[in-house]
C-alpha cells in the first residue's frame, strides 16, 4: 500500500481526483473515493523553457492549491502515477509517494 499525496490548483482539482479515482487510487476497504484534502498556498518560479499552466517565466507566483492524500494498492500505483500526470495540468506536477507497511 502506498499513500499518494498530490498539489492541485483549484480549477483542476475534481478533475485530478476523478483520475486518480477511476485509476484505482482512493480505496479503503469497502470504501471508495477517499481522499483527505486543505488548501494553502503554493510558490514557484518558472525558468526559461518552462510553459506554466500558471504564471510568468522569472516570475515568482504564489497560487491556492489543494494538498490532496490518498491511499493507493500497490497492484495500481503505477496506473494512478500515470493518471495523475495526464490529467494534472502542470508541466511538471509536485508530489510524493511514500510505502505504508501495516504492521
């Protein structure tokens, strides 16, 4: 078991969901579409060559984004890594992977 945990402008956010979702990600017994969710505030400054879905090249942008988690099967986290980056509207989306060991 993995958890996923993805940052997601608010424009994309239920779209990115419905992805990650329909990929297999979200499932917690007889549960399905789990996720848990805040919003803050991301930073970055795109460089040269970079095409941003938000802001300006040697700009710093300061956007709302939602911090999204969720649990993710081994069986299908490469298919939701795959979802993620088709669906997510970045150039290059930020998240982290971490395993979950059940002890």
């Amino acid at each position: 078991m993995y958890k996923l945990t993805v940052f997601i402008p608010d424009d994309a956010l239920e779209t990115v969901k419905s992805a990650l979702f329909a990929a297999g990600a979200g499932k917690i017994g007889d549960y399905s579409n789990c996720c848990w969710q805040v919003k803050g505030t991301g930073q970055f400054k795109p460089l040269a060559g970079s095409q941003p879905h938000i802001g300006e090249q040697d700009k710093v942008e300061q956007v709302e984004e939602w911090r999204v988690e969720m649990v993710v099967s081994d069986i299908y986290i490469h298919t939701v890594i795959k979802a993620l980056k088709d669906a997510h509207p970045y150039e290059t989306p930020a998240y982290d992977v971490i395993q979950v060991i059940d002890i």
